[in-house]
C-alpha cells in the first residue's frame, strides 16, 4: 500500500513515542499532535481549547495561508488531537471538571487512542484503513486478547 510521506513520518513519530513511554495526552509537547511536530507546543496556539475543532485568530490566518506543519493544516491537527483525545476516552474539551480516563498512559488507553488517529489519518490520505493497528504498533491489548477468548468459547 503507497502511502504519503507525512503518515508515514507521523505514525513512526507515534509508535516511538508509544514504545519510548513519552506519549501522554495531557502534555501538549507529549500528545499525537506534540509528537508529530517534533515534541513542540505551538499548535496549541491554534484554538482557545485543548480539544476543539474551533481555529481561533491565530489559527484561521495559518489555515487560510495555506500552512501545513509536518504536512498537516491547522484544522487537520486539531481534528488528529479530538480524534486521539476521544479514542483515549476523554470528555472534550479537555478540562478539570471533564471526564477524563483514570489512568492516562496505561498502554491500553494510549493505543485506543492511536487506533483512531492512524485510522482518521488514513481517511485524510485516502488510502484504505488499516483494520489492524495492533500489528501496526506491535501491541497486543488485554481488552482484545479478552474478546478473542470470548468469541472461542
């Protein structure tokens, strides 16, 4: 399967940081998106709200030039940062009074939420989804192990 050169650099960025422990959804430098672009926080810039898929000044002006970081506009970053926020079960926007998972970087809830970025990454691409993500990051999750074991007997 051909892929573009910015998935293919972001879902190795994600699956170092998932296998050197340095990926955590809280920390702006830390997320999918921190991780894509080179553990820096700038993005952050681009919205009011950790989260939203609302591009305030700063945003819109870098979205209507046409900007890309890492291959990516301001509105996609936004959208890979929702997905992988959602996919790791938080309540968005992120705040203190929201749901947010008990433990945020049990690898379980870190590989849910790249699940989801890879898989909206490949919608962007247009290339088919990958239906098996845990072959992709070499992990296999206790949930699906359970399910496996579930669907045999």
């Amino acid at each position: 399967m051909k892929t573009s050169l910015r998935f293919n650099n972001a879902v190795q960025k994600l699956y170092n940081a998932f296998h050197n422990h340095t990926l955590h959804p809280e920390d702006c430098k830390q997320c999918a998106v921190g991780n894509i672009l080179n553990n820096q926080d700038f993005w952050k810039h681009l919205s009011d709200d950790h989260g939203s898929l609302t591009l305030n000044y700063v945003g819109l002006v870098n979205q209507k030039l046409g900007k890309r970081f890492n291959g990516f506009t301001p509105l996609e970053l936004l959208q890979l940062e929702r997905t992988f926020l959602k996919g790791c079960g938080y309540q968005l926007p992120l705040h203190h009074k929201n749901h947010k998972p008990k433990n945020p970087t049990h690898p379980d809830t870190l590989f849910n939420g790249l699940q989801a970025v890879v898989s909206y990454m490949c919608k962007l691409d247009n290339i088919p989804d990958i239906m098996d993500c845990s072959s992709l990051f070499k992990f296999k999750s206790e949930k699906t192990s359970m399910r496996s074991l579930q669907t045999i007997e």
